[in-house]
C-alpha cells in the first residue's frame, strides 16, 4: 500500500485546485508561493504522477488531478468532520453510555437519573440493559455495559462503587393475612411463616443480602416456594401461598391484591450502588455518574 501523502499536501492540493493560480493560492495559505510550488511537487512526486498542467499562462488540473481534487476534497471533508464529532465525545457532548440495572433501581433510580441526564445531554445516546447484579459484574468486567444500578455493597479494586440508596425492607402479604395485624414486624414473624422467594439463579444476589441479615439474628431462611420473576413471586403471594420479603422501591407496584409492612429492624436494608470501571474515563460516562449521584443516598 502506498504511503498516504500528508494532509498539509491534501489542503495545498485542493486550495490550489480550486483557484487554479499559484498566487492566489499562496496567498489564501499564507505561504510563499515557491513554497506552494514545492509542496505540489513534493505530492506529484509521492503519487508518482502529474495532477498540474501549468503554463506561462494557465494552471489547469489534469484528467487524474480532476478525480483526485473529488476525493481529497471529500477526505479533507471527512478528516475535518472525525475531528469535531471526536471533540464532541470528548467534551461528553455526543457519544454513547451503556447502562445495566436491576429490579430495584428500575422504578425510580435508573428512570430519574436517564431523564435527568437526557435533559441536560440531549445528544449523548443512552442504552439500557436489564440485567442481574452479577451479570452486571461480568459485562462491565469485559467491557459490555459502562456503568451498573447494582445491588450492594460491591467491592471491587478495578471499579469504582457509589451508594445510591438504602432502602427499608418489607413483608408482602396477601390481604388478610394475620401479620397485618401488626403495624410493624420483626424477623421472627417471618421465620415463622411460609416463605416464598427469588430463585437462586434470577434473584442469587439478593438472597445472599437476605441470607446474611437473617443470619445476623439467628435465623436460616427455608423458603416454602421459590420463583423467577415478580410476577410470579406476587402471584404466589396474592394466592395466599406464603409471604416474601421486597425493599421498599418495589411496593408502590406489587398490585392491590398484596399488603405490607416494614421489618423494624434497623439493619435489614436494601442497598442500591453505582459501579463503573476506573479505567474508563469517558466524559459522557463521568457526566451520566455525576447526575446519578446527585440523587444521594435515601430511605
């Protein structure tokens, strides 16, 4: 492949192809004119032939000059174009963010901050993934999503971790259940009823969570009935089958056939963090953090 010649070359090239005179050229470029001639000469000579006829009188482009002129213009069109779509992405003005999030962060945290970020970045792509928290882990760890609404805490040398929200947890029971006698609960109510939960492979994150705070107090959880999704968890609810166990940004959405009440228990929180890579320094990512973060840390 031959070498490509210099764009100072292209721009003199296509100047000089344009006012097909040498000193009008030279004075658009603010050169001296032998130097203009040089640099034709210098490019005739990479291309290994003439795109000049020149005369005493006239300066006229040869049939080769006419179709490289098209194609250097268009290419110092592109070069000039990649230069300001590039400045663009870097000053976070364009470009894209890939987004993963999970249940808890799709009611409210993820919505709040794509309509708050789309609000001030209008021209920088948004592109949104559910997923589970490891899975998240995984697709940022091989570059696949550039930030996640996770649930925490995450620790990780390679990502930076935000908390976002903390989030009381609640029963969900059917109507009429005898718990909702009580205003407020405590573990052992749980312990003691029909437990249904997230199956281990869609929810796994969220019952390590639970798992360890039950623990905390004593108590191993034995799920009567496990599911996959939340449809299918509330519907087993709403039949009266057991109870489950939902941080508080879900309760708003369970449907009327479900009541709840908050477990009192200080510790028994749901927490919501954002994590993105160190490594990436994408400015339209920066810019997505820094408007997600300004939510704070709630509930």
């Amino acid at each position: 492949m031959p070498a490509l010649p210099e764009l100072s070359l292209l721009h003199s090239f296509v100047t000089v192809a344009q006012e097909l005179n040498f000193r009008r050229s030279a004075e658009r470029l603010a050169i001296d004119q032998s130097a203009l001639s040089r640099r034709i000469q210098k490019l005739e000579a990479n291309l290994g032939y003439q795109l000049f006829e020149r005369t005493t009188r006239e300066v006229l482009l040869t049939p080769a000059g006419q179709l490289y002129f098209r194609r250097a213009t268009s290419i110092l069109a592109d070069c000039a174009r990649s230069i300001t779509e590039a400045r663009s992405v870097a000053e976070g003005r364009t470009g894209r963010v890939r987004i993963g999030y999970m249940a808890f962060a799709a009611t409210e945290l993820m919505p709040q901050a794509v309509m708050r970020f789309g609000a001030k970045h209008p021209d920088v792509a948004l592109e949104l993934q559910y997923m589970r928290t490891q899975g998240q882990k995984l697709a940022l760890a091989n570059d696949e999503i550039d930030v996640g609404f996770m649930i925490g805490p995450y620790e990780n040398s390679d990502c930076h971790s935000l908390l976002l929200a903390t989030e009381r947890l609640y029963v969900v029971m059917p109507r009429g259940h005898p718990l909702l006698r009580k205003h407020q609960l405590d573990p052992g109510d749980i312990a003691s009823s029909d437990l249904i939960l997230g199956d281990m492979t869609e929810w796994g994150e969220y019952r390590y969570r639970l798992d360890d705070l039950f623990n905390q107090v004593g108590i191993a959880l034995q799920p009567k009935l496990e599911a996959s999704n939340t449809l299918a968890l509330i519907g087993l609810v709403s039949a009266g089958l057991g109870v489950t166990v939902y941080p508080e940004s879900l309760i708003g959405f369970l449907g009327r056939n479900v009541e709840v009440r908050p477990i009192f228990e200080e510790t028994f929180r749901s927490r919501t963090v954002l994590v993105w890579k160190r490594t990436n320094r994408s400015r339209a990512l920066l810019q997505f953090v820094d408007v997600a973060k300004r939510r704070g840390v709630s509930r």
